[in-house]
C-alpha cells in the first residue's frame, strides 16, 4: 500500500482540538504512523482571518485516491466544516498532498496537491517527518523545498499534538 501525506489545518474555535479530533476520525480509514508538530502560520491567499494551526501526517491505506477524497470530505463535514469563501476560514481542512508515486489529475482531485510547494505551512512540517521525502514531480527532498518556501518566516513551532494546550 503507498504512503500518503495529508495535511491538517484550522483557524476557528479550538484549532488544536480540531487537528486532534481529525486524526482521530482519519484513523477510520487511514493507518497513521507519523504526525507532524503543529504550526501557528499566517493565512494566504484570503489574509483577513485568523492564522491557522498545521500539521502533516503519514500513513497508508486501503483506499484508492478517489474514494480517500470523498472520506476526508466526510470527516470534514462531520466536523461541522460548510463551505465558505475561497482559501477561508474553517474549523478542518484536510487535503491529500501526495499518494505515493501516483500522480492524479482530474477535476476533484490533484495529486500531488498543486499548491503544496508554495506553501511552507505544508512544507516545514512535510520535512520535519519525511526530510527526504522526494514529491512527485520534484528532484528535491521535502527538506530541501522547505527551506526555500515562500513565506517560511510564516511558520512558527506551537508544539507537539499530543501535548496539553498551550
């Protein structure tokens, strides 16, 4: 079974709690073997909001990437997630970054997720569990890319998600 990497994030309400509950409710369906600490980053795109909380995890499972989508699509329904403007704010978002090698590309889903290697709120913590993690489409480790991402001054370490709140 490939890897796949998710990202997690929220802005709204107890964002840690959100990153906490949304990997509990991926494990229905997602064997999760590493978690990425969490960062406190500024929004992009639509910057009139709060700033979010991230996170990456690794893992497997038994579903293909299309039946993956509609079940992280769920989870974040079933949190409560209803759509709102364009790269808003929201309570969960989960995205699929990468599928192991695959490489997908029709009107739902992309993968690899075409924003991520803009984005160093996926990066950094991409990097921290998977330093040497070579994206589909890249020749560069996840490491590497992080280093040199627009808007690494964005990032900052918030702690572990497992640790007592903050």
């Amino acid at each position: 079974m490939p890897t796949v990497f998710l990202s997690l994030g929220s802005n709204l309400g107890d964002r840690l709690a959100y990153l906490r509950e949304a990997r509990r409710r991926l494990e229905r369906q997602v064997r999760i073997d590493k978690v990425s600490s969490v960062y406190d980053t500024d929004p992009v795109g639509y910057e009139d909001q709060p700033p979010f909380l991230n996170a990456v995890v690794q893992g497997w499972t038994v579903l293909e990437p299309m039946p993956l989508l509609d079940f992280v699509k769920d989870v974040e329904e079933e949190m409560g997630r209803v759509p709102t403007t364009h790269w808003g704010p929201r309570l969960i978002d989960i995205d699929i970054l990468t599928f192991g090698r695959l490489r997908v590309e029709t009107l739902d889903l992309i993968i690899p997720h075409p924003e991520m290697l803009k984005r160093a709120f996926v990066l950094v913590p991409l990097a921290e569990i998977a330093p040497h993690f070579v994206i589909p489409g890249t020749t560069a480790g996840a490491l590497d890319l992080a280093a040199r991402a627009p808007g690494l001054d964005s990032v900052r370490y918030y702690g572990k998600m497992d640790e007592e709140e903050k």
